[in-house]
C-alpha cells in the first residue's frame, strides 16, 4: 500500500461578509487552523496543514476549525471520482478509494455553520509520495519459505546445504544492518518441486516472466501441501540459463526470484529489495545538484549500489561476510532507523548527527537530518558513515542523498565534489570502462570536516567538525536554507 503526504493549502477563506483573508502553508508534521468566531462573523481562516501519513482510508488528514465554537458544524464537497474524503466530527479522513499516482491535486471546499452564521473556504488538497518509512516497519522475525523447482529441461543445482549457507549469509548481514531488530525465521527450505513446464515456456522480460514463475510454481508448492501462504516473504528458486527474467535475479517487497548458483552477495542484494527499498544511485554532473545525469546502482560507499572490496568475504562454512553499508535513508526507509533518530530540517541552523553504524536504537540520538522539499516532492538525507568500505574511496564522512520519489525507493548520492574528474577522463578510455570511470569520480563524494556542499536553490550542507563522544562517532553539520 502506498503512503503518501498531503498538503492543504488554503486559496480563498471568507466569512458571511464576505471578508477575504489570506493563505498559508503549515510545516511537515504540523497542522494550523486560524478558524475562528470574531463576534457576530464567523471566520474560516489559514486553513492550512501538512501531513505525512499512511493514506489508506480512515486515515486522519487533519483536524479542521478546532477553534470554532462546540455549536457550529462542517462541511465538505469536492474532490473528484480517484479519492474522496468525509468529516467525522471535525477530523478530515481519507475516503474508501485511493488516489491513483497520476491524480495528486484537485480541490475541496470547507463550509463551517453556527445558527445563520456561516465561513466558507476552498482549500487545495496536494497529495505525493512521503519521503519517510512508507510501509510496516520490518522489525522481528521475518517469516520466508525458500521454493526450489526442476524444470522439465533442466535440474535445479543447490542442495540444502548451499541454501542454509546463504539463509546464514542473508540473516548476518540482515541483523548488522537492523542493529539486531529484523532477522528471517522461520526460513523454510522447502523441497525441490517438479514442474511441468520447459525454461522455453518462461516468458520473457519483467514482470511476464517473474509473474509467471510465480503463479506456476506457486501453484506446484500448494498442490504438494506447502501452505506457502503462512509465510510472509517468498523465493522462488529455479536452474538458471535460457532465462529473461529483467536481470540475472530479480527482488522486490515481499518476494524475490534466484536462479540456482547464484553468488551469494548478489542473492542478499536481492533479499534487501524484498524489503522495500531500490538501488543506491548517483547524480554525476558539474555541480552536487541537480547535476546532468542520474546513472543507476554505482554508489560507491553502500549496499544496493556498486560498494568496492575489500566489501564482501567468503567463510569456510561457505556463508558471506559483507561490510559494506546499507545507507541511512534505506535503513529508515525499512524501519530500523526510528523517527525518534531523524531530525526534520525546518529552518537553518546546526545539527550533530552519529555514525550510521553505531546503535540507533538509543532513543533521540540523531542519525540522519531531513529536508523535504514540498513543491518538488523528494527529500533530502544528511548521514554520517565514517568507517565506509572500499579502498578506492578518497573520503568518508557525510553524505547527502535525494530520495526523488516513493516508488521503488531509490537513493541518489551527491557527490560532495563534483567534476574532480574532468569530463573528457569520463569520455570512453579503451583502457577504462565508462562504468568505472563514473564510479571514480564518485570515491570522494563523502563531506569530511570543513567540505560544503550546495544543494542548489534549497539548501547548503558544511561539515563544521567531527568528534566522538562516549565511543559514538558524530558530525556537527550547518545546514543553510535558502
């Protein structure tokens, strides 16, 4: 289910003189209501409020007139036919219907009464996609089944023992990023089904393939009585070859598709997707933003993205050890960061934020600072990694990530100097690929003390010292609105 922030922005408030008044807009989290009863007029004013919420229905947008007297009623109208609100007592609830992705704004009219006096006001209702965790937050034991299956061409390859190695590799790495809150259990591994179908019978590309071999194996595994269905996250596992599946494995919320053999780093990669979050991108250009280009999955300072060695260790029990972060919006995004570790940006000012990795599940400690920005819907995520892996990086410390929409919940690194490689090194290199030359001008994108970074035409990010404090690395960061 989607979540969604909403805005109400009052366009016209006026009483039964007719008195126009004028408009307001109210902070993240913060609901204002200048309603009032002035004498014998009845004043519907700065209505205004900004919500980030959960949008299913019965959901509480706002409170509207909690300054009107206890006799006067309210109304609303509007709206359209994607998503409907009503009023119970003065609380504004999301209606049965939710509003489709390309339907975010339209407009509502608020009429308040009290004997024959009576405030009308048109507010404008501004729905996009939050930028905070928008889903449950995944925290516990996460219960998964694992569903291998031969294809009448082919066998499928990874014997019990190879799948507890990587259920051993998923639930390290998973417990080290959550601080210890999320792990998979029960992590059922199934036995391997028979299906009646060749991999030249798999469709091709994402989603017919993955949905293919969802439904048909699915089905295998509730005809051999696997109640697959008491198991919140799913795997379905298959011989790999011959097969388009949209990439060599395939994850999103909830379920993931690995074909056998897999490398076991690219399978936890996969299993992360499972819970909510894309891939850790970069924007590359002359300047930290808006730059000239995204370019996907080479952020070389975390998971999701293109992390370098010495990253990832193979064990002798044939598990995987893997350092490499995930990064702060990601952990907030699935829940393991708390609101209560997140500090909104609302006006300059100094903040400290601690190390990603130390322990956020002190209560108050602030491990990331964010900024949304209303009219251009993203947010922007100020973190502190100072022991980030990969020998190739030329600095650790701050980062600042743009989350530019809900969907697939991708990252996108600034980087803290753009253009330190001139354009024409990043120009195709026979001895170099252009890959690998993007990802090199990301290894300094980190702020160390005394770095800026501008985040053009919204804010300005300067790293002013760093320090420890009872063993907790911090940041003392200034941030500058503009």
């Amino acid at each position: 289910m989607s979540r969604w922030a909403g805005v109400l922005l009052l366009l016209a408030a006026c009483g039964s003189a007719e008195e126009a008044t004028d408009a307001s807009m109210g902070r993240p989290d913060a609901s204002t209501d200048a309603s009032r009863d002035e004498g014998g007029m009845l004043v519907l004013a700065g209505l205004s409020a900004v919500a980030e919420s959960d949008m299913r229905a019965g959901t509480v947008l706002a409170t509207l007139g909690a300054s009107l007297p206890e006799t006067a009623t309210l109304e609303v109208s509007g709206g359209n036919e994607a998503m409907l609100f009503e009023l119970r007592g003065r609380d504004l609830i999301v209606g049965d219907r939710v509003l489709p992705d390309e339907r975010r704004g339209f407009t509502l009219d608020v009429t308040a009464r009290d004997g024959l006096r009576e405030a009308r006001a048109t507010a404008m209702v501004q729905l996009f996609p939050a930028h905070g965790p928008a889903q449950d937050a995944r925290i516990g034991a996460q219960s998964l089944i694992w569903l291998r299956a031969n294809f009448t061409s082919a066998a499928h390859r990874d014997s019990p023992g190879f799948v507890d190695a990587v259920r051993t590799s998923i639930n390290r790495y998973v417990r080290a990023q959550s601080y210890g809150q999320a792990w998979f259990e029960p992590f059922e591994i199934a036995p391997v089904l028979e299906a009646d179908f060749a991999n030249t019978e798999v469709p091709r590309g994402n989603p017919a393939a993955p949905n293919f071999l969802e439904e048909r194996i699915g089905r295998l595994a509730r005809d051999a009585g696997l109640d697959i269905d008491a198991f919140a996250y799913k795997v379905y596992s298959f011989p790999a070859g011959g097969l388009d599946i949209g990439g060599g494995a395939l994850g999103r919320s909830y379920a993931a598709w690995i074909p056998d053999q897999t490398w076991t780093p690219g399978t936890v990669h996969e299993m992360i997707h499972t819970l909510g979050v894309g891939h850790a991108e970069v924007r590359l250009g002359t300047a930290s933003f808006p730059g000239s280009r995204i370019v996907a999955g080479i952020d070389p300072y975390f998971f999701m993205g293109s992390e370098r060695s010495p990253s990832k260790e193979e064990l002798a029990d044939a598990s995987w050890r893997i350092d490499a972060p995930l990064n702060a919006p990601m952990r907030h995004r699935i829940g393991w960061i708390r609101p209560s570790n997140v500090i909104d940006v609302e006006a300059s000012g100094e903040f400290r934020v601690f190390d990603v990795d130390t322990d956020a599940r002190v209560p108050g400690r602030p491990m990331m600072l964010r900024y949304i920005d209303l009219l251009g819907r993203r947010g922007f995520m100020v973190s502190y990694t100072p022991g980030a892996t990969g020998e190739v990086l030329v600095t650790r410390g701050v980062t600042v990530h743009e989350i530019p929409d809900e969907r697939g919940f991708p990252t996108l690194l600034l980087d803290g100097r753009p253009d330190s490689i001139p354009e024409e090194e990043l120009a195709e290199d026979p001895a170099r690929s252009q890959l690998l030359n993007q990802l090199a001008e990301c290894h300094d994108a980190a702020l160390e003390t005394g770095d800026a970074m501008d985040v053009t035409g919204l804010l300005r990010v300067e790293v002013l010292r760093e320090g420890d404090l009872g063993g907790a690395r911090f940041a003392d960061v200034r941030i500058d609105l503009d």
